[in-house]
C-alpha cells in the first residue's frame, strides 16, 4: 500500500485552533476525526510521521496527537523533530502499556499520553484541558461583516447594537459562512458540516435553516446569496 499525503482541513472551528491528528489506524483516525470536527476544531490528517511533519511545517498547528506506532516515521521521531522548534501541546496515542516507552516520550517533551483502547469524549476532555493551561482558548477573535459582529468565545452573535438570539444550527451555519465567505457551497456541504455526517436530512433542511438565518439578520441576510443548482454564498465585499 502506498503511502501518502493525508491532509484535510475543516473549513469551521470554535476557537480558530488547528488540530494535526497523526493515525495511520484508518477506523481509529477518522473516528478521532470526527470528534474533534464536532467540537468545532479545524482537522489535519496524517497516515505517518513525514506527511504529519510535512503538514506541521506547512500549516499553523496549535496541538498534535500523535500515534507511536506510525510508517515511514514513528511518533517519537515526530516529537523529536517538532521540539527543536515548537513547544506546541502534543499527546501521545500508543498501544503500548510500558513505563519504559512512557518516560521516553516525557523526555522527548509529550504532554500526555493515552494508551490503547482509550475513550475518545476523554482524548478530547484531555486536549481541551492542554488548550486551556497553553492559553489558546482564551482568544476571542471577534468578526464584523457590516452590522454583523460575531464573538466565537461566547458564540455571540449582534446586529448593530442589538444581540440576536440565535440558535445552535443558525450560528453554526453562521460561522461555516462566515469561514467560508465569497466560496459556493453546497447544501451537501452544509449539511455535513452543521449536521454532522451521520444526519440523514435533505436539501429542504437546509434551505429551511437559511431562510430562518436571513430573517435573523435583517437587512444583513442579503449577504447570504442562492447558488442556483448549487447552494449558497455569504458574500463579504
């Protein structure tokens, strides 16, 4: 089987934090995937330990989990190489129990360390609690678009002067657009994105979610324009 470049990038995130999810246990990194594409974050994807380097060196990555057992490059190679220039939280995946492997990788300068079979809800709960002491969701990088002022911290969303009370679906399609802004997409797209991969709606879903966000926005929701045969396009001069 050949090896390969693996690297796909959420277009949304909560926090404008950039996970890199080094697996090359396909099941095991599309489930950790999705997780963490629930919880809001931008996702990279690396089947070994040189693509995962090739997309740190790339790309701003703001945390790592990294599997040991990884082609081409093992995970500690990955660690030894990211921390001659990075301090960048990394936690460590092994299906190894031993102290041995566990003190080489602290010494290596990994953060964490969960062996398998783990839970995924606590990998995440692990990665929020590094994000956290490393300061990275403090930030609350606010985005104006005319009168549209959003705070993705509070997931805060006003118009002029005025909060609208959005709900959980709005704003998250909100935000896809707003990442997304002057880009065509596809009521596929949103579906996937605000509704997961695993909802199984149809187009009327979303159209009727859109129709709900523009009345919301008032004079605003003209931004969000129709893509005939296509979708839709929230346009930012």
């Amino acid at each position: 089987m050949e090896n390969f470049p693996i690297a796909i990038r959420e277009e949304y995130d909560m926090y404008n934090i950039n996970i890199l999810i080094a697996e090359d246990e396909d099941r095991l990194r599309q489930l950790i995937v999705k997780y963490f594409k629930q919880e809001g974050y931008q996702v990279f994807e690396a089947a070994n330990g040189m693509d995962a380097l090739a997309i740190f060196n790339d790309e701003s990555i703001d945390l790592v989990v990294l599997d040991v057992m990884m082609p081409v490059l093992d995970g500690y190679g990955v660690c030894r190489t990211i921390r001659k220039t990075s301090n960048l939280p990394v936690i460590m995946l092994t299906a190894r129990g031993e102290e041995d492997d566990k003190l080489l990788g602290f010494d290596l300068g990994v953060d964490d360390y969960m062996t398998k079979p783990f839970s995924t809800r606590e990998l995440v709960a692990r990665v929020k609690a590094l994000l956290k002491r490393s300061g990275k969701t403090e930030v609350d990088d606010i985005v104006t678009y005319g009168d549209i002022t959003i705070r993705p911290l509070s997931r805060q969303v006003k118009l002029g002067d005025i909060e609208v009370n959005l709900s959980p679906k709005e704003y998250d399609l909100l935000m896809f657009f707003s990442d997304n802004k002057n880009r065509a997409l596809s009521r596929e797209q949103i579906l996937n994105r605000v509704w997961g991969y695993d909802f199984y709606g149809d187009d009327r879903t979303v159209d009727t979610i859109v129709k709900r966000l523009r009345k919301k926005l008032e004079h605003e929701g003209e931004r969000i324009h129709t893509v005939r045969s296509v979708g839709y396009r929230f346009e930012v001069k």
